[in-house]
C-alpha cells in the first residue's frame, strides 16, 4: 500500500508537534521544580507536615518569610522576642511529642534564640531552629549581624548545620528532623546563609529516606539484659520504681503503669517525669529529691533493688552522691542515652534502649515466665512506706487565715480543673515546685516545666505554644512576679493570635526560691531578692488587651478562678498576694543526702 505525500508531511508534521510539546512539557516541569532556597525549605517544612512556627523576621530571613508568606498551611506566629519563639515551640513540642520549629535571623536573633536552645537541649526536646546566616562570601568578615551560630550553640544542642549549598538544604532538613525525634531527641539548628536561601536549584522533591552511618540509635533492648532485670526484680525485698522524663518522651506512660500495677511496687516520678504515672494511684509516692517527699526519698534510698526508667540520677534527685552510695542496692538503669547510664551512680544492670519498646519486652518477659513477687516481703516493704507516709511532710499551716497561702492556690486550681482537659505550665521557682507538689498529674504531658536548665520566663510562651496546639484545653501558667516578667511582652503575642491562657502570678514580693536560700544559708541576708518596684499586674494586663484580676484574701481565691475559667475566650492574668514569708517544704540542702530533710520552719 502506497503512502501519499500529503499523509507523509501530515505525519511528519504531528511528529514534530509532538517533539515541540513534550520539549515544551519537559522545560516547564524544570522550571516549576527551579525554586529557591527559601521555597524548598518551606516545601520540606510542609513536608513534615508542620503546622506552626515561631519567629522574628529580620534581614537575614526575609526570603524565607516571603516564601512563608506566598504558603497557607502552615501559621507562622510572630512573639516579641526571639527567646519566646523558641520557648513557644518547646511548649508546643512537650505538649504533642511533635516536633516544634522556630525561626530567628542572624545575630542578636540567633543569640536571643540560645536561652531557649539550651533550655529545649536540657530537658531532651524534638525541636529544629532555622537561623538566618550573612551570605557565604561575608562569613568570618565581621558583617553586619554576623556571629558564628555553629560555635555558640555546639554544646547546646544535639547537632547543628550550616548549609553552604542550597542543594544541600532538603536532605539536610532531613536529617534535622531525624536526629531533633529519634534516640534521645533534642534541638537541631539549621543556619541558612542569606544567599544559599534565594538561589535556585531543581528540586527533586523532599527526601522519602535517609542514610546517617554515624548516627543510629539503639531501639530495642538487649535481650538478655532484660532477663536479668526481671530476675532481679522477682527477687526484690523491698523493690523501687524510679522513673524520669524519659517514659514521656517515649509516650511509654502506659506501659510503665501496666508494669507497676503488674508488679506492685512503689513508683516515684522526677520533677519532669510527673504525670507518668497517675498521681492518685497509692502506688505513687510523690514526687522524689531536693523538694520530694518523705516515702518517695525514704524509699529512694532505703530500697535493696531500683528500676531506674528515663531517669538520669541527677542532683536535684540524689543530692550527695557519697550518702547515696552508703547503703546497698542494686540498680537496673533503662534509657536511651548509653552516657547516661552509670554517669553519676554505678548501675548493675545497664539495659540501652528505647523506655516503650523495653517495658513492652519487660512486660512481656514477666507475663511468660509466671514469676510473682516476694508477697511477705512487699508487705512489709508497704508498712515501712506507710509509716513514713503517716508524717504527712505536704502538710501546711493556714496560719491565721488573714493571708493567701500559695499551696492552697494551687490546691483549689487542682480540685477545679482535675476533671477537665487541663494543662499546666510553670516558670521556676517556688511557685514551680509548689505546681509541682500539689497539682495532682495523673495524665503524661500535662505538666510543662524547665527542669534541667531552670529557665525563668519559660512560663508564658510555654502556654500560647500549647494553646495553639490545643485550642480546646484549658491552659494555666503558674508563675511568680520575678519569672513572669522576663517575657512579659509576649501577652502581646497572646492578643494577636487570640490564645487565651489563664495566668496564675502566685506574687510574694521577691525571688522567693533565692529569698529562701538566703533565709536558710546566708543567715537572712537578702541580697537583691526583694522587688521594691513591681508593676501594678492589672493595669498592665488591661494595657495589653486582657483581664487583670488582683486576689488579697484567701476567701476571693476561688471566686477568682472561677471568674478566670468562666472567661474562655481571654487571657486573665491574677496576681495572687501570697505570704512573703512561705518556704517550699520539704526541703534538701545542697552537699545533704536526700533523706537529710528539713521538713518545715521548725527545722532551720
């Protein structure tokens, strides 16, 4: 069959269509995936399926927050200082267990970003830190807000990169995201240079996988480890469960009440692992250390077998290493973190590993073998717990009733909000313990606190990044007139992105905890630990666009906080006139063994 010439050119013609569309189709599809640096950072964030950011633009950035701008899935919150950025995420981070993200530019935003760096690094947080960068050609001259972000937050942070090549950038928020929530998590920074952040490179799409050969963390535990654990433990006369903040961070609260209800024993919580296990359980013995109660450090060091889950042996919970070595016990230490184990205390049976995945195999292990514990013995150990539980250390005096006692704040906060989605954050100090000893946690996550840096002004921002994420919770922030005015401004914040906290200012005049040192070991000498110029609380609460509330009389506490409920939709800020004379009893000196206790006044 012959072939016209008309049908051969027609042909020909398609052809060369077809050519010229699919050249055409190619060139666009490189064009489309031709982005910027601060365009594929926000395609990874989005990849990660992050919702919100914390942040305070300047030079440095400002390619990155036009990309943000031209985006609507994620919100970008805007505090008043860099530090409650960072703060802001970490709160949102210890709230959900997801990742939190803030973003500063160079210098003096980066630097202002450090306290909260270091705070997040502490206490083992998830979180990734963009930072602005002067351009690559400018760095190590001296430039206009230049400083050397790599260097000051190396030991501050889990890892930190700076990304001199915009084709670098995905893989590296990769691996950010990776490293900030496996193992032990922490924070991770990204420093950005200006430059790297508005060049362009096609952009393959964000990284499904990974690979780090020097970064894998163990998961499982060892096996035999484990036996050895439960055989210990099955032969305990006088068993204790010490648990950190560790069995939050794994989301193993479940699996670590499963195991005490199993097994029986007596459980503590450190100050950042309260709400582990349920704080009305008897089985809970309060929290333990510089501040714990009686049983809790009693039984810390007079038990023959500990199970150390999570927990680092720190000394606010241990307080003389020497005192604690005085008598015999055996430790089985469970944690992620390998230089954790034995750092402080020798441990006789070191499990590495993930808390959820060992306490399952625990669990498990203990389920199979049929084993029960020395019933007599755990009597007996129970007694012993209870007789010290008799002295009722949390016990505290009303005095005349002329006054408002802080305990008894936070005790009818408590009693008010213990059946609600309720969550509470604090700053440090007295105020902080006192939200720690009678606010009875019996849910993980609900309790936010700087433990191990004791970060002031942690308190507000803390509570606007979980009331982003948890809109529909009520959020309180017990805090003090000394911490809540280091970030103060971000009531501001609060007004503009409408997150309505309830803020408990337990106000005595001073630094209380430096006040009570200062009573107990430098014979009442206050040096700089009384505020002679506070601000009146309630107008500047009205000036920021809240409610103020001023509570002098222990008969308004309540009304107050039912006022401050009742307000859902506004922040409220109470200032509490509490006793300036109150101390946070029980109470370990430092250089004491935590049985070494001062139980009240009585005993300075």
């Amino acid at each position: 069959m012959e072939i016209s010439k008309a049908e051969i050119a027609s042909a020909a013609a398609a052809s060369s269509a077809a050519q010229n569309a699919s050249r055409s189709n190619a060139a666009s599809a490189s064009t489309q995936q031709e982005l910027m640096g601060a365009e594929i950072l926000v395609k990874c964030l989005q990849a990660e399926n992050v919702k919100h950011i914390w942040g305070y633009p300047g030079g440095a950035v400002l390619y990155i927050y036009d990309a943000l701008y031209k985006q609507d899935t994620m919100q970008h919150v805007l505090v008043r200082h860099e530090q409650a950025a960072v703060h802001a995420a970490d709160g949102y981070a210890r709230a959900t267990g997801d990742v939190g993200v803030a973003l500063v530019t160079s210098g003096p935003g980066l630097t202002n970003a450090v306290t909260g760096i270091a705070t997040a690094y502490m206490d083992s947080i998830p979180m990734v830190i963009v930072s602005g960068q002067v351009p690559t050609h400018a760095i190590g001259l001296d430039a206009f807000q230049e400083c050397d972000t790599v260097g000051i937050t190396r030991p501050i942070v889990k890892h930190n990169f700076l990304v001199k090549d915009v084709r670098d950038l995905a893989a590296t928020m990769k691996k950010a995201f990776h490293i900030a929530r496996t193992g032990r998590p922490g924070p991770v920074v990204v420093d950005i240079p200006k430059d790297v952040s508005f060049k362009k490179t096609a952009f393959h799409g964000y990284p499904e996988t990974l690979e780090m050969r020097s970064y894998n963390p163990v998961r499982k535990g060892h096996g035999g480890q484990i036996r050895k654990a439960l055989q210990l433990l099955m032969s305990a006369k006088r068993p204790y469960i010490y648990t950190g903040g560790g069995v939050i961070l794994s989301n193993a609260s479940q699996e670590l009440r499963t195991l005490v209800d199993l097994l029986g024993y007596p459980c503590t919580n450190t100050l950042m692992g309260l709400g582990a296990y349920p704080a009305s359980d008897p089985k809970f013995l309060g929290m333990l250390g510089m501040h714990g109660t009686i049983e809790a450090n009693n039984a810390m060091q007079h038990c023959d077998v500990l199970l150390a889950v999570g927990a680092r042996f720190d000394d606010r919970v241990i307080g003389n290493p020497k005192h604690f070595a005085q008598n015999e016990r055996k430790i089985i230490h469970i944690d992620i973190d390998p230089s954790s184990i034995s750092k402080r205390v020798r441990v006789d049976i070191p499990i590495v590993g993930d808390v959820k995945d060992v306490l399952t195999e625990l669990i498990g292990m203990i389920r199979e073998s049929g084993l029960k514990p020395d019933a007599g013995a755990l009597g007996g150990w129970w007694e012993t717990i209870d007789g010290w539980r008799k002295r009722d250390c949390m016990k505290y005096s009303l005095g005349k009733g002329d006054v408002i006692k802080p305990q008894r704040v936070i005790e009818t906060l408590w009693n008010m909000t213990k059946d609600s989605d309720t969550y509470i954050t604090s700053d440090v100090g007295q105020h902080q313990m006192w939200a720690a000893q009678y606010y009875k946690f019996d849910e993980p996550r609900r309790w936010i606190n700087s433990g191990g840096l004791g970060t002031m002004g942690v308190g507000i921002p803390y509570a606007m990044g979980i009331k982003l994420a948890k809109p529909d919770s009520e959020v309180f922030c017990v805090t003090g007139e000394g911490s809540v005015q280091m970030c103060i401004q971000e009531l501001s914040t609060c007004l503009q992105y409408n997150t309505p906290i309830k803020i408990v200012s337990l106000n005595n005049r001073y630094l209380g905890m430096v006040r009570q040192w200062q009573e107990v070991e430098y014979a009442g000498r206050y040096s700089s630990s009384y505020m002679d110029a506070l601000p009146n609380f309630v107008k500047l609460a009205e000036a920021y666009g809240h409610v103020g509330l001023l509570i002098e009389r222990p008969e308004d506490v309540e009304p107050a906080l039912r006022e401050a409920r009742r307000l859902k939709d506004r922040t409220v800020f109470m200032d509490f006139r509490t006793d300036p004379t109150e101390n946070v009893f029980p109470m370990v000196q430092a250089g004491k063994g935590i049985t070494e206790m001062l139980l009240g006044s009585e005993d300075l």
